[in-house]
C-alpha cells in the first residue's frame, strides 16, 4: 500500500508526498523536509555563509579559468541562437 502523506520534520505539517523531493536512502523514497522548509532552509544557510561562498566561488573560477571561459562560450552562443530563432505566431 502506497502511503499519500507524510509529517514533514521542520514544520510538522502533514502534507502530500508530492510535496518532498525524492531520496533513494529513505524508506519512502523522499526527504524528511517538505519542499517549502528545505528552500527556506537553503535560503537562510546561504544569506548566514554569503561572504564565505563569494570568496570560494572566487577562488574556483580563478583555478578553472578554461572551464569558466568555455561556460561563457556556450552561454553566449545558446543567447546568440535562441535570439536568431523566430517565435511561433499565436
């Protein structure tokens, strides 16, 4: 029998399982937190470790300049190519 709610951990809710993203490692098959609490979660982490993730990111980009430059390549043509496309008539 397929279970169609679950108690989400962080604000004790019970809500549908198609409100928690999927995690092969639980018995259900789906995270603990809903997936509201883990964007708000992820939100707040990030905002608390701003200054720390900058400087780390800036790091990364100056060790994988190729990898950064080919990134940039692809963007530009992908922009470049989806401007050139005509848009369907509605």
């Amino acid at each position: 029998m397929t279970q169609i709610t679950k108690l989400c951990r962080c604000c004790r809710k019970e809500k549908y399982m198609i409100e928690f993203r999927d995690q092969k490692q639980t018995k259900d098959g789906k995270k603990g937190f809903c997936i509201g609490c883990e964007n708000e979660w992820h939100r707040r982490h990030y905002l608390k470790n701003r200054e720390k993730r900058i400087e780390q990111q800036t790091i990364w980009n100056k060790n994988h300049k190729d990898k950064v430059d080919q990134y940039k390549r692809i963007y530009e043509y992908r922009k470049i190519r989806a401007a050139r496309k005509p848009k369907n008539p509605s």
